[in-house]
C-alpha cells in the first residue's frame, strides 16, 4: 500500500547500505548503475578465479571459507 508513495525514480542512500548479503537485489542495482545486481559479478569473478586454479566443480563448499568469503565481500575487500 504504502509503495505508491514511492517515486519511481527513487535510489537507495549508499550510508544506509552497508552490506551486501541480505540486501535486496534491486537496491543493488540501484545503488550501483549496473544492469545486474554487483554480488553476481563479485561471484562469477571469483568463480573464474577459482576454476583457472583447481576446477570448482571438483571442489565441496567449506563453511568457514564460505563464510569468509561472503565477509569479506560485506567489508567491500572484493569488490572492484
């Protein structure tokens, strides 16, 4: 209901945004002009970082470096 009030051209307060993991993904793509949501970006980079060394589908998620990872993207250390 209270969406109509809402201009279209509305954009997200990047002080207000201070993580990317449970962000909505169209505030991402609001936040940072891009035509997809930047976390894709950040792990399709890391994806084809990871498949030159060793081949991730050869590989099983480790929870602590998942959780690592997503940390550090939250900290902005692997965005470009």
């Amino acid at each position: 209901v209270c969406s109509r009030l809402i201009p279209h051209d509305c954009s997200p307060n990047p002080k207000l945004v201070t993580q990317i993991f449970d962000t909505s993904l169209i505030t991402l793509v609001k936040l940072y002009g891009t035509i997809r949501p930047i976390i894709v970006n950040i792990c399709i980079q890391e994806i084809e970082r990871r498949i030159s060394k060793t081949g991730v589908y050869r590989e099983n998620g480790d929870n602590f470096e998942i959780e690592k990872i997503r940390n550090q993207i939250n900290q902005g250390k692997l965005m470009q």
